[in-house]
C-alpha cells in the first residue's frame, strides 16, 4: 500500500481515492480528484497551471534543491524487514520533517521579504502625497499661531518687567 | 482417398418437398411484376428467366447431390464393399443414375422452352409457356421420388458408419455369436458396445480406439458369423466377412471354451477353418474366452486336442476371461506386437522404405576405440529418483494445516519469509506516516545522512539564517503606516461616494447646490481645523431668503420698492381700452378668433396633427344605403 503523488497537482493519493490512467505507451498517470483528471484531458500544462505544485517548484516559488528533500526518493529495490533499521528510520523520519518544514518556510519568508520593503515604499509615499485626504496642510497653524503670540506676550509682558 | 466421414453429405429432399422448395424460391427471388402493356421483348424477359431460373435450381441441387455421395469406384475397396452390403451397389448407382438422367432431362426441357419463349407474341402466351416449362421439370423431378427417398435413407445411414481408417493399426474381433467379443472390446477400450445374453446383439461394425506402445490403435468388433457358406450370409455376417477380407489388421479369433454361446467347440473348429482363407497374411491369435468358467485343463480329451491341433500349427492359443480380465492384456500385448513387426516387414519390403527407415532403425555410430563411455546422470537426478521411490514422508500442507485447525485458520504468509531476525516474522510492518511512505525512506545509511543533516541545520542556525528579524519600526514608522492606512480608507470611501453620482442625469452646477453648515464644519474638524466659535465667518450669515416671514407691523415701512411699482400698472385685457362698449367688443372679437380653432380642436395654426388617420366608421363595413359617392 503506497500514498501515490497527483500527477497534475502532487497531492497525496490515498488508496481508495482518485483515478488512474493507462495510456498506450504504458506510463501511469494518477489524479487525486476529477478537477485533476479534467484538466489534464484538457491537455493543460501542469508546469504553466498556476495553483500546482509544478508550477511552483518551476517558478521558484518553493523550495527545490535541498538535501532535506533527498531523504524520500522511491527506491525501486525493496529492503528485507529488519525491525531496527525501521523503527530507526521512522524516527529519522520525524526529524528529516522537522528540518524540512522548517527550511521551506524560511525559504518563502525570504521571498517575502522584498514585499514587505516595497509595503514600507509605497506607505512612506502614500503619506507625502495625499496627507491632505485627513489632515488639512494648516490644520494645527493658528492653535500654533495663537501660542506663538502666547509666548510672544508673555516674553513681552516679562521684558517689560 | 476419399473422405471417411460420411456425415458431409446434405440432406435430399423428397420430390414433394423438392418440388415445393424450387419453386417457392423461383417465386421470392425473380421479379414478380408485370403487365400486358409492356414492351414484348422485357414480357419475354421475365418469364425466360424465371424458367432459366427454375432450372438452374434444379441443377445445382441434383448436381450436389451427385457429388455429395461418393462414388463406390472412388473410395478404399472396404467401405465400397461395406456399403454394397449395406445398401446393393447395383441400387446405389442406378438411384444415382436416375438422378443424373433427371438433371439432364431438366435442362433440355428449359432450353427448349426458352427458345420457344423467343417467339411469344403476348403476355398469356409466354405465360403459358412457362407454365409448361416449369410443369414439366416438376413432373420430371416427381418421378425421381423413389430414387430421392432411398438416397436420403442411404445418406442417414452412412453418417452413422464408424470412422474406421483401413490403413492403420487395428484389431479385429471375430467369432460365433455371443462368445465374448464385445465384452473384450469393452474391457480394452473405451467403447461401450451393447452385451446381452442373445445372439446378434452386435448388429454392425463397432470401433474402439486404444493406446499402446505411445501408438494409437483401432479394435474393431464384428457381429458373430455362422457357419453357412458365403452366399447364404445375410447383411449382419457379410458385414463381418467385409471387415475381414479387407482391413489389413490382426485377427483376434474368440472361442467359448465352456459353449455357453450354443454352440459347441467342433462347430467353432469348423467354422475357424472355413474362414482360414481370410485369415491369409495376417498375425492370427484364438482367443480362448470365458475361462473362468472353465479352464481348457478341464475340457474333455478331443477338445483338448482341438486346441493342440491348433497350436500346433504356429497358431497362438491364449486363454482369457473377460469377466476377471485375466489374460486380456497378455492377448493385447501378443496381438500388438505381432502386428507391428508384421506391419514394419511390409514396409521394409515396400519401395517406401527410405521414407520410414529413420523410424525402424536406429543408427548408432560405430566404436573408434574400447573406452567405455558411458551415459552421464547427474547426481541430483538420481537422489531425486531415489526420493520418489521411497515413501518420504511429506512435509505438512497448509492445507492440512486448515482442516486441522477448522475456524480458527488464518493463512499467515508472514511465517515463511526469509529474514535476518527469525523473531521479527510476526511484526506488523508499517507503510505510511503522516502521508509519507515509509518504504521510500529507507536506507541503510539512513542515520549517517541524518547526522549530516543535523549538522547542517545547526551551521545555518548558527549562521543566523533562523534568527526572526525583530520588526525594527520604530514609532515613526507605526505612525506612518497608520496615516496610510487611513488615507487609503478615505480614498476609498470617495471613490464609492463618487460612483454613486448620477451621471446620466442632468447636471448641475457646483454653485447650485446649497452647502450645509453643519457638514461644512463636521469636515473640516475631520481635517483638522477648528471649528469652534465661528458664527461672525460669513458662511454663517443667513441669506435674505432664509429670512422667515414675520407678522407685518404696521409702523414699518416697505423696505423694497419692488411690489409698489407693479401695482400701478393696469391689466393687459384692460389697457388701451376706451370704454366699456370697447371693452365688450374686444372681448367678442377675442372669443370669435378663437371659434374656428376650438371648433377644429386645434390649439392654434400651426397645429395639424391628426388624431386618427383611419377612423373606423369611414372605413368598416358594407356600401350600405347612403351616398356611395365616397368613402
């Protein structure tokens, strides 16, 4: 029993789920749902459909070269039953997925990044235009004014004296 | 040779149906239409080729036929044998005959009719014409009737023949009735001929296949023959003697030693030598049958010598029972080989030998030398050999396993796998964690990998890759985002003001609209300004025409001139007007200038437009009495 991968969009097929298509060369294609299947019979491009996993990996929006990633390869030589080296390797398991979680989200908080200096930009030169929208160009002058002759008078006043 | 399957042959119809079956086809499959008003030439047509037609049928069918059953001169001398005792040669080829006479009479009857055809003048006399024509070849076929009933029975019967090939292996039975020769046939091979305690229960020739030696060979069981001389056999025993002269097999003769058959051992002496001259070139064997009964030891003294007579001249005597199979097989055996060397001296002797002699003779290559070379067995084969002969006792089944345990089976491969820890065959192995599977993870060096892994991971961390970058916004920045946010609100909450406008409708001017104070100042306290205290700014000061009305005092002078000048003035229908004589007559002149026009139902002159270009009470109905001088 094997979770296969969506051969349009990479998700996990579990058993019992999906479909499968046999094409005359003999390759294999796996959907996980017909919104899958429907696409490819539309003979759509999975590297240019944008909410695929393809597509993300192609368009460097995701993590592709790491040696996390080359802990789980299919292996077409089955391995005899040793209890040891399977517990071992569920445990290896946990923390090769650990690591990798972590390196894929620092990878596309990265990617980020830039956005957030372009936010700060555009926000800085929203300001400098449009501050008239909520706040009139002379909108604390004349409180300013007044104390200023305030000050003025009292300064005067203290001259005087 | 001709084919030995007799059951290809088709059915012959009786002349009735014969008749019927023609000319029922004549009439589906020819046009069916005509009339006397067509052309002569397309009349004659038509019934030309319906004769032509009929005839045609005729002719294949009876041609089939001809061809169908098989000529006596054409086939293997036995069955032609076979079938002039079964059927009367002369019978045959004269039913035959008659058919071919039939056929050709036919078809003379059509071409004359035909030619006649070419000179009908008339529908009715080409209709007439075919009528005879076909009448004709009917009566001719009606007159077959015995002939085609005969054929047919003959035809029956020889799909039912057995299929006995008279060039290969066979043995035959032969004997007095009721002596044990199907009983023999029954037991050798897989036939199930009918035994029953009368004579001639075996009616025809019976066929039984066996296997010996790798080869395939046919026994075949006769009726029981009498003794009479040839001409008084009936149909039964001439199927025999037919069997006898003509199959070139190993004659099995049976004697009933304990004469339970009726008749005794002298009269089956008699007859074995009466039928001596069949018997020429061929491996004879006497069969002593039903020697549970009784033994040839126990026979009286001259049968006893009947049966050294026999032996001694070179005739192999063995005694069998059928019931308790005892010297059957001896028989089998005797008779198969005899016939097969038989069999290989004539091939020798024929001119086809080469064709065979790989078969009867086995080259060996001579000795260059004394060294024994023996042949090479392999040790495994031996030991095997030896392991099948001896009873080994085998290993348990899972299949005793079952019925051992009944209900509580499980089949548990697991207990067979071959691993390096024999305690872990019963683990349950698991296959997926968290939707990954755990076969593909696997790998010796699994752990190495890890390690160098984790290694990594700790260098980046050291590195600062993972450090979370505090958000260096200091309160300037806050407040900038702030302010932007807020703009960005704003702007669009106008655009949504904005897209509410009406802009397919009429357009005001900015100025027309009439600016609240209320709102004037809520906005510009929302820019920032205050808006306190501003009843002296002249946006403040109420216009004149917001001035309500008050109850006039009459001390209070008009402050405007405006209404005292228009009183002064007089009315126009008043002005210019003399008198009041003058006034009356204005005041007509005005009413009459406008009859016309009321009248018309105009407002005035420039005033056309017609309220009903087709009013119905001009236009509907009958000239009735009235003027009709318009409409």
């Amino acid at each position: 029993m094997r979770i296969e991968k969506c051969y349009f969009c990479s998700a996990p097929v579990y058993p019992g789920h999906g479909m499968m298509f046999v094409r005359n060369d003999c390759k294999m294609f796996r959907f996980c749902r017909s919104k899958c299947h429907r696409n490819f019979k539309r003979k759509r491009n999975p590297r240019k459909t944008r909410w695929t996993k393809a597509f993300r990996k192609s368009a460097g929006k995701e993590l592709t070269v790491d040696n996390s990633l080359e802990f789980e390869k299919r292996r077409n030589i089955p391995v005899k039953y040793n209890r040891e080296l399977w517990s071992k390797t569920v445990e290896a398991m946990k923390k090769v997925e650990a690591i990798k979680n972590k390196r894929q989200a620092r990878f596309i908080f990265n990617r980020l990044k830039k956005g957030k200096e372009l936010e700060k930009a555009a926000d800085i030169s929203e300001v400098k235009k449009n501050i008239h929208l909520i706040k009139a160009p002379h909108a604390g002058q004349a409180k300013q004014l007044e104390d200023k002759m305030v000050q003025k008078l009292a300064e005067d006043v203290e001259m005087d004296e | 040779m001709a084919l030995y399957n007799f059951k290809k042959i088709m059915v012959v119809p009786t002349a009735k149906d014969f008749i019927d079956l023609t000319l029922s086809k004549t009439q589906r499959k020819t046009p069916t239409v005509i009339h006397k008003h067509y052309q002569i030439h397309r009349i004659r047509h038509f019934y030309m080729r319906k004769v032509k037609f009929t005839q045609q049928n005729y002719h294949d069918r009876l041609s089939q036929i001809l061809t169908d059953f098989p000529k006596l001169d054409d086939i293997h001398p036995f069955y032609a044998d076979l079938m002039n005792v079964l059927y009367d040669k002369d019978h045959y080829k004269l039913a035959l005959g008659q058919i071919n006479i039939a056929k050709n009479l036919i078809d003379n009857v059509a071409k004359d009719y035909v030619r006649l055809m070419k000179y009908g003048d008339s529908l009715y006399r080409c209709k007439q014409l075919k009528r005879a024509a076909l009448g004709r070849m009917c009566t001719i076929l009606k007159r077959q009737k015995q002939s085609l009933e005969y054929l047919e029975q003959v035809r029956q019967h020889l799909s039912r023949l057995p299929t006995i090939d008279p060039n290969t292996r066979t043995l035959l039975l032969c004997g007095y009735p009721n002596v044990g020769k199907s009983s023999f046939i029954n037991k050798v091979t897989r036939a199930d001929v009918e035994v029953q305690p009368y004579a001639f229960t075996t009616k025809s020739l019976f066929v039984g296949h066996m296997d010996y030696k790798y080869l395939r060979w046919q026994v075949v069981d006769t009726p029981g023959i009498l003794d009479h001389p040839l001409e008084e056999r009936n149909t039964i025993e001439m199927q025999a003697i037919t069997a006898l002269a003509h199959l070139r097999a190993a004659v099995l003769y049976v004697m009933d030693v304990s004469e339970q058959c009726g008749h005794t051992l002298a009269q089956q002496l008699e007859l074995f030598n009466n039928i001596r001259p069949l018997f020429a070139n061929k491996p004879l064997i006497v069969m002593a049958n039903k020697c549970d009964v009784k033994k040839i030891s126990e026979l009286s003294e001259e049968n006893q010598k009947i049966f050294a007579d026999i032996s001694a001249e070179g005739v192999t005597v063995i005694e069998t029972s059928s019931l308790t199979e005892e010297g059957v097989m001896q028989v089998k055996t005797e008779a198969c080989d005899r016939l097969l060397a038989h069999r290989v001296d004539a091939k020798m002797k024929s001119k086809k030998v080469h064709d065979v002699l790989n078969r009867l003779h086995l080259a060996v290559p001579a000795k260059r030398d004394q060294k024994e070379r023996p042949p090479f067995i392999p040790e495994g084969a031996l030991l095997r050999r030896k392991a099948m002969e001896t009873d080994a006792p085998k290993r348990k089944l899972e299949r005793d396993l079952e019925v051992e345990m009944g209900d509580d089976y499980t089949l548990d491969l697991q207990k067979y796998w071959d691993l390096m820890n024999p305690e872990e065959k019963q683990d349950k192995i698991p296959e997926i964690w968290e939707g990954h599977n755990i076969a593909d993870y696997i790998d010796p060096d699994i752990m190495k990998r890890l390690e160098d892994l984790e290694q990594e991971e700790e260098l980046r961390e050291k590195a600062g890759e993972y450090d979370s970058e505090e958000e260096s916004e200091d309160e300037e920045m806050k407040e900038i985002r702030q302010l932007a946010s807020q703009i960005r609100e704003k702007r669009k909450l106008k655009i949504l003001a904005s897209k509410e406008k009406d802009t397919q409708g009429p357009r005001m001017p900015r100025t027309a609209k009439k600016v609240d104070r209320v709102t004037l100042e809520k906005e510009m306290s929302d820019l920032g300004l205050d808006m306190t205290d501003k009843n002296d700014s002249h946006y403040a000061q109420r216009s004149r025409s917001l001035v309500r009305k008050r109850k006039r005092e009459v001390s209070a002078p008009p402050l405007s001139r405006t209404r005292s000048q228009s009183a002064s003035r007089p009315p126009r229908d008043q002005s210019g007007v003399r008198d009041a004589k003058m006034l009356k007559k204005v005041k007509t002149m005005m009413k009459s200038s406008q009859k016309d026009m009321n009248r018309q139902g105009r407002k005035g002159e420039s005033d056309r437009h017609v309220f009903d270009l087709k009013p119905k009470h001009l236009l509907a109905g009958k000239r009735k009495s009235g003027t009709t001088s318009r409409r």
